[in-house]
C-alpha cells in the first residue's frame, strides 16, 4: 500500500465502519406490506398509531375517551376479556387525577409470576400532542406483537398482562394506581414497558431495578432481540435525570423490575402539536416490534425468578450483538491496563524507542486539542444561541438543525486536532506520541471504575490501542492495515457517544462531543499520525465544518412542521378584578404580539405562581386584556373547626365552566397535616406533614367537571392563606374570545400550561348574608336559626 494514498483508504474505512455502525443499529427500509398475519407488521402497528393519535387525547377530554373505547375493542377482537381500573391517585408531585387504566391477560399453563406488558395510551396536555410516539407507538407495539403471540398459539407457561396505562403525563398515576390497588400487581414478576422521548432513531433499552442488574442481563441476552442498543452507563446517567416513566412506579413502590424501551430522536417533536404519525419514523417502530415479538416469546416461557440478582453487570452492544461482564471485572481490568501501560513504556525506554521528553513532548498537541476543541464549542453554542434567538424557543434544547450542529462541531474537532499535530510533527508522529493519549484514557477509566463503573466498558478500546503500542515495540514497525483494524473497537464503542449525548441532553453539551472527538482522534493516532500532511487534512475538515455550519444557518429558520413554539394565557385575577395577557415566550411573534402588542411589560408578580414547568419557564411578558364574563367557581367551606392547637377543614371547588386543571397554592409558613384530596393521600406520604417545594399543595387535573375536595389540618394559629388557579384548555376554541388562528409555521409550546384561561382567586369563606335580611323579624322572635357551616366558619377566622 502506497503511504500517499493511505490516509484515503484509512478515511474511507473508518466512514464505512461509521456507517456500517449507524445502519445496523436498527431496522432500516421496513415494508410498507402488512406481511404474513404469523409476523409483527410495522403496517398493521402504524394503523393502530394512526386511530390513536387522531387527535390530542389528553386526561379530561372527549378523544381520551374515545381512544380509550377503541384499545377496549381492539382487546377484544383478539379474543381477551378486558378490564377498566379506575381511581383517583396523587402522586409525589402533586398531582392528583381519576386515571382510567386498561387491562387484559392471557392465562400461561404454569404461572408463577407474570409478565406484564405496559405502555401509557394519554398524550401530553397543554401543547395539543396527538401523542402519536408518545406512547401510541409504545400501545401499537403490544397491540401488534400480541395479536401475532395469540395468531401463532404460542405456547406459554407464565400469565401476560397488558396494561395500558393511563395519566402518565400528568405524574405516573396510572401505573400507580395500578400497583397500590390491583391485586393483579403483586403477581407481576418483570415489566416491559415502551416509551418515548422523540419520534425516530434506535430504541435504547434501560433497565429498573432495586437490586443488582446481573440477573436481568443475562436474561436479556438470552432473549437473543435482533437489534439490541444499549449499555450501562447510559442507565447510570438516566438514573441521575428527572426523567422517569411508568416502570419507576413499578420499581419503588412495588420493587417490581423491567425493562424501558424508547428512541429519543428528533427531540424537538416531544410532548408538541408534531408528535403525529407524519413525524413518527417507521423503521423506529419496527425496531419496538424487534424487541418485543423475541423477548415476550422468551419471558413468557423463561423463570422470571432468574432476574432477581444482587451483582450488577457492565454491558453494551455492538451490532447484533449484547456483552456483558460483572462490575467487578472494571478495576481489575483497569488496573492491568495501567500495568501493562507502564510496562511497555518502560519498555520502550529501555529499547531506546522513546524517551522520556518525547513523551512530555506529546501531552503538548493532545492537551490543546483538547482545549481548544472544548473552548470554541462551548463559547461557539453560546455565541449561536445570541445570532439565532430563536433557538432558544425549543426549551428541550435541541434544535431542527441539531444534527448539523454535531457534524459541524465535530468536524471542527477534527481540524483541531490534525492542526495541533501537525504543528508538532513534520511527517509522521513518533510512537512516543501515542504515550499520552493512552494515559490519559487509563486515567479516566480508573475514575470511572470508582464513580461510574457502567462506563467500564470504554477501557476495551484502550487495550486494542495498548495492543498497537506493544506490536510498534517489539517490531519498531507501524502495520497500517494492523493499526486500522485496531481501530474498530473505539469506533463502534465510543463513536456514538459523541452523537448520543447531545441529542440526549440537549446542544449545550456539545462542547462534551467536541472533547471526546478529540480523545478519541488521539485513541487513533497510530492511523492518523500517519497521515503525512496532516495541515491539508485539517483544512479539508474546517471546509467540511464550514459546509455543515453553512447547512444549520440556512436551515436556522421554521416552516411547517419544523414550527416555532409559542405560548399565551388569559389569566382573570377575581380578586382585583382584572384580566391579563401573559406569556412564555422571549421571542414575541406577529401571533403573540396581536394580543401583547409591541412593548408588553415585564412580568414579575405572575412568576410568585409557582406553575410546574419541566424546563423551570417562568412568564416573561404580560400585558392588559379585556375582561370577559367568566364564571367563577363555586368555594365551599363544607367544615371549619378548631380542636386543640389545630383546626379541621374540609373545602370543596366546584366548577362552573368546564374545566381541566386546579392549582392549589399556600403560604410556605402554612404547615399543613393529614392532607386529603378526593379522598386519597400522597402515595409515599410517611408523615402528618405534607412535605411540599415551595407554595404547590395539589395539581388537579378534571375529569367530567368532577368538583375537588381537600381535607386537612393546619396549626389553630396559622393565617388561612392560599390561592386558586382554575384553568381550562379551550383558549383557541372558546367562542366569547374569538382567537386568530395560528399560522402554519407555528405551534403550542409544550411542558408549560398554555392556551388555557385561567381563573386566579383567593380561598376564603363567601361572607353571610345577615338573618334578618331573609327572615322576618316576627319569626326571628319565636325561632332561633341553627347556625349555619360558613357562619361557624366566620367566627372561627
């Protein structure tokens, strides 16, 4: 092989790997056929999508009934008698909803513990989700693969339960309804539970589990699903993000383990008006069917017993293929690698190969690199989000032209890299260069093998890169065909990283992909270092990175159905009698500024209403609006008494308008015990004291205008303090406020409550009307009226 036209096969190959990797990561050009009724149809599966996501079909609307009807029916087409959980749950959060659960079994022969299928059948609120991935995918997927279980007759010992979950998006309620009240939850022994958090790219499996995850490894493997992805450390990292799902329900309150699976791509269509069946990729779909159709043949047959474990494993997949070993393996092999690492450098010093300043010599272009790459793409983000404000509107963080952002960014890491190399070699490096990226990759992977042993798996490509170093030594040759062969373990193991983390995370951990570009151009230095003009390389690589940042600028604007988010609520204060706009929004639109004008006011005393937002949005801009004939709700003290130091109320808010959601705040000062909403109590709630953050007592999301009652005990000495938010989600449709309709481009922001017109009033006692006013003064002389509930509430404030 001729050196000059080396660097250009080593390029082309490692872009092969690359894509080879990517490919087969997941179905790719799946059938538009419906196939043989003996297989999982990605067809059939998308029809169920389609019925299902038709429409928003939120907790409290008319389609979440309909919905709801339809996946009773489609059960029961494929023989199985299904059942309805109702009842009203409140979560740790707050959260308070009547969830509407779905459930069916399939009787096994010889059950001892069950499998329970479980994906949620609500979609998001607030932002007019038609919740097509999330989760319509994930009840397609069950609905599809069990209608082919059933076609087959597999045979099958353990008992399957299909549980469609309801109010997910409102906190979890039904699965934890399910758990704390189905006796049918106590037989459960694993849980495989669908999800998502984007609409396309690989399904990613992550485990639950309160114990070790040895046992559910091993189980997994044999399972033998097509197309695994995952590995552990991207569950160490989900365990440190508010991101839970249905399974966490299972996993702390009914230490019931599983499996999650979900695909986080094209984040930006989460929880938004573009979550439909357009947006929702069919190879992604098809990639649930691939895990779901091996693993329910296999677990319903399999002892669910066997995942119990106390050990835990590290794992990961390449493709077709899932690797496991025990957590204890990840400091031995640490460890050896930094002995064999100073064996060989010692060595290399005795044979006279390298030297001791040579070395040094070599932490120079791998520490700049590092730097440099970081710097620029961390202050570079920074920098874009200024040029281009309208990013800042997606508060996922992820933008339509995110992934030009990571090849943009990426590539620049590259041209760092080639460019600090060449500064410090004329042709070709010398082997003591590759001294300090190995020790630096050592270095990490022993802290990890002490904070983070999931990650434990990413010393496997420092050994193939120790294997190239112990090759150079002993023959004093570089085999270039050798070294790029080595090289495959870091490209299929760590590559992905570099563009997961971003779309996981979100752009502003971008400057993170930068850093591990160029650890791992170092892991490979023994090919590039061989590259000979190493400056046209890294110029060729700038001009790449100018392309693809060219690409994100004229792909930097919004269109149909790459669309702006916005956000706008009417928000009638009863108790000043007066209405505003507000809104959420930094960036006004010629939609926005029709109701808020050109100059809106800044908004302060709103933001003391501490609305959840899973993204901590607060109002930015209010401005005065027209006050409309709404009809406020109906507040009533059913009892208000004082025993001791404590006094007893029992308040109930009924609803004169329909409605969808009730806010209930208090003073912080305000300790509140026994609490009771509808009935229940917080689910963990371990203590009289209502553990709250802040002024949040209860959010209450409405179903059937059913009215809220909240008992509870506060100290005799406390100042009854708190305050209402009434909402309802018809903003757009309502005909008294006669709204100009969205354009095209445009879409409700989501995790925030929005088109909605909200009632904010004060809980108090509605003053008496005086006796003589209703009786006459004649019968007031020989009767004496029984006080009435409010009048005793009166005197007691």
């Amino acid at each position: 092989m001729k050196k000059t036209y080396f660097p250009l096969i080593a390029i082309l190959f490692i872009s092969f790997c690359l894509g080879l990797l990517f490919f087969t990561m997941m179905p790719q050009m799946t059938s538009d056929d419906e196939g043989t009724l003996t297989e999982f149809s990605t067809k059939r599966a998308l029809n169920h999508v389609a019925e299902i996501s038709n429409k928003p079909h939120y907790v409290g609307s008319q389609n979440h009934v309909i919905v709801a009807t339809y996946l009773q029916r489609e059960l029961q087409q494929l023989g199985l008698e299904t059942s309805i959980q109702e009842g009203y749950t409140l979560s740790d959060w707050g959260n308070l909803v009547k969830s509407k659960n779905i459930l069916a079994r399939i009787k096994g022969t010889n059950s001892s513990k069950a499998l329970l299928l479980l994906s949620h059948y609500d979609s998001a609120p607030h932002s007019y989700s038609p919740g097509a991935s999330d989760a319509g995918s994930g009840v397609a997927t069950i609905l599809e693969s069990v209608r082919a279980f059933i076609y087959n007759k597999t045979a099958h010992k353990n008992d399957i339960i299909i549980l469609f979950s309801d109010a997910e998006e409102l906190g979890l309620n039904g699965a934890a309804l399910f758990v704390s009240k189905h006796q049918w939850a106590k037989e459960v022994g694993l849980v495989l539970n669908f999800e998502a958090r984007g609409s396309s790219g690989p399904s990613y499996m992550l485990m639950e589990t309160n114990g070790g995850n040895a046992g559910l490894v091993q189980e997994f493997a044999a399972a033998n699903a097509t197309f695994p992805v995952s590995n552990s450390l991207m569950y160490s990292i989900y365990k440190m993000l508010p991101n839970d799902t249905d399974l966490t329900v299972f996993r702390e309150q009914g230490n019931i383990k599983g499996y999650n699976f979900a695909f986080i791509d094209d984040h930006y269509n989460y929880h938004t008006a573009q979550d439909d069946l357009n947006h929702l990729d069919k190879n992604t779909l098809a990639h649930q069917g691939s895990y779901l159709m091996p693993l329910l043949k296999y677990f319903s047959n399999t002892d669910l017993s066997k995942t119990e474990a106390s050990e835990d494993y590290v794992y990961f997949t390449i493709p077709y293929t899932f690797i496991s070993y025990p957590f204890s393996w990840v400091l031995v092999m640490a460890a050896a690698a930094l002995l064999l690492f100073i064996f060989l450098v010692v060595l290399a010093i005795a044979k006279k190969i390298i030297t001791i300043q040579d070395i040094l010599k070599g932490f120079i272009p791998l520490l700049l690199s590092i730097t440099i790459a970081g710097l620029i793409t961390f202050i570079g983000w920074k920098a874009l989000l200024v040029f281009y404000p309208q990013y800042n509107d997606l508060l996922n963080g992820f933008t339509y032209n995110g992934h030009e952002y990571i090849a943009a960014f990426v590539l620049l890491s590259i041209a760092i890299s080639f460019a600090a190399y060449q500064r410090f070699s004329i042709n070709k490096l010398s082997i003591s260069h590759y001294v300090a990226p190995l020790f630096i990759w050592i270095v990490i992977n022993g802290l990890l093998a002490f904070s983070l042993q999931g990650a434990g798996f990413l010393i496997i490509p420092v050994y193939f890169g120790l294997i190239v170093f112990g090759v150079f030594i002993v023959t004093q040759q570089s085999f270039k065909v050798l070294n790029l062969i080595l090289s495959i373990p870091a490209l299929i193991i760590i590559v992905p990283f570099i563009q997961m983390f971003p779309i996981g995370l979100g752009l502003k951990v971008l400057f993170g992909s930068a850093i591990l570009t160029v650890l791992t151009f170092t892991l490979l230095l023994p090919v590039f270092g061989a590259f000979a003009k190493k400056g046209m390389w890294a110029l060729l690589f700038l001009i790449l990175s100018i392309g693809f940042f060219t690409k994100a600028h004229l792909d930097s604007g919004y269109e149909f159905g790459k669309a702006k988010s916005n956000s706008l609520l009417y928000i009638y204060d009863a108790d000043a009698d007066k209405a505003t706009w507000a809104t959420y929004d930094t960036n006004l639109d010629n939609w926005t500024k029709t109701y808020l004008g050109e100059n809106p006011k800044e908004v302060t005393a709103l933001n003391a209403i501490p609305l959840f937002s899973k993204y901590n949005s607060g109002f930015t801009y209010l401005v005065e609006a027209p006050k409309k004939e709404l009809v406020k709700p109906t507040i009533e003290f059913l009892e208000n008494r004082t025993a001791g130091n404590q006094r007893y109320l029992k308040i109930r808010i009924s609803p004169n308008r329909n409605v969808n959601r009730y806010d209930i705040f208090a003073n912080n000062k305000m300790a509140i015990y026994n609490f009771k909403a509808n009935g229940v109590t917080t689910l963990n709630q371990k203590s009289a004291l209502l553990k709250r953050k802040g002024k949040k007592i209860v959010s209450y999301y409405v179903v059937e205008n059913a009215p809220l009652e909240m008992e509870f005990r506060i100290n005799s000495s406390s100042i009854l303090d708190m305050e209402l938010l009434e909402s309802s989600f018809d903003l757009m449709t309502n005909p008294i406020f006669k709204m100009q309709k969205r354009e095209n481009w445009m879409m409700p922001t989501p995790f925030v409550l929005n088109d909605a017109v909200v009632i904010k009033q004060k809980i108090k006692p509605s003053p008496v009307v005086a006796v003589d006013t209703l009786i006459p003064i004649i019968t007031k002389r020989y009767f004496k009226p029984k006080k009435t509930v409010v009048e005793d509430s009166l005197q007691m404030n």
